[in-house]
C-alpha cells in the first residue's frame, strides 16, 4: 500500500529523484497499523474502494470535447494528489462507517466527499488535462527551496 504522505517521486508514474544531498522531506512511517481488535474495513485497499465503490456509486457527466462536466482520469493512481485524496476518502469512509453507522455517511459525502472530489475533478484540478480514453502525466507545482533565514522562524527550525 502506498503511504499517501509519502514522498511523491516514489509514486507510480513519477520518475524517481534523483539523490541531490540537500535535504529531503523524509516519508511518514506507518504507525496507524490495524490493531488486533479493529474492525475489518470492507475494502482491502485504496483500489478496491475506488472501483468498487467509488466509481459505481458517484454519477457526474464527464467532460468529453465541447462537452462540459467534470474531469476524471481512469489512472488516478497515476496522479499523487488524486491517490493521497482518494486515499483519505477511503479511509474516512471506513472510520465513519464505524464510528457513526447513523449519521457518518452524510458527514462523509458532506465533508469529504464533496470537497475532496470537487478539486480533484475542477478545471485546475489534477484530473483537468486527462480524458477518459487519455491520461496526462502530472505537473508538479513549481518550488524553490526556502532560504535558511526564513525556515529559522518556525519553532522546529522548518
């Protein structure tokens, strides 16, 4: 499973980076294992949620041409917002379904759902160069790194 905190260049179609000896942002280990008591989720794994259910459940017209709707790439695996915002909905949906089994649906689709798929999906979203029959390698957000004199402002030294 990928650890949706991870470094980004360690993704499925993002080429590695290269070791530069400057300073990287470490991954995040997985300390938020299952524990022994915890309950089963109902799908295995971030892929099995997203075909199973996701994409059965969820009706929007898709932009194709002229046509205007929302932006779906059928590799969203390929994208590292879209697998760390899939996987975060996925996981929500688990805990709510069994922290709240009366009212943790709605919450869901009211506050993850909805925000989380609404960027993914925008014109400006991660998605927005894809087409259904055509996926668009991602672009990173450009970034220079933060001179020492700023990073020194924060109280963990940045």
């Amino acid at each position: 499973m990928i650890n949706p905190g991870a470094d980004p260049s360690v993704l499925p179609g993002r080429p590695a980076r290269a070791a530069t000896g400057s300073s990287s942002i470490p991954p995040v280990p997985n300390t938020h294992g299952p524990k022994p008591d915890d309950p089963k989720p109902v799908f295995s794994n971030i892929d099995a949620f997203v075909r199973g259910y996701l994409t059965q459940v969820v009706e929007r017209r898709i932009a194709v041409g002229a046509t205007a709707g929302l932006y779906w790439c059928p590799r969203w695996w390929a994208h590292p917002e879209g697998i760390s915002r899939l996987y975060c909905l996925w996981r929500v949906w688990e805990t709510l379904r069994v922290s709240d089994p009366q009212t943790g649906m709605s919450l869901w689709w009211r506050d993850h759902f909805d925000p989380h798929f609404a960027a993914l999906t925008s014109e400006v979203g991660p998605f927005s160069r894809c087409r259904p029959d055509r996926h668009v390698d991602p672009q990173p957000l450009p970034s220079e790194p933060a001179p020492p004199e700023i990073l020194a402002q924060f109280y963990d030294g940045g």
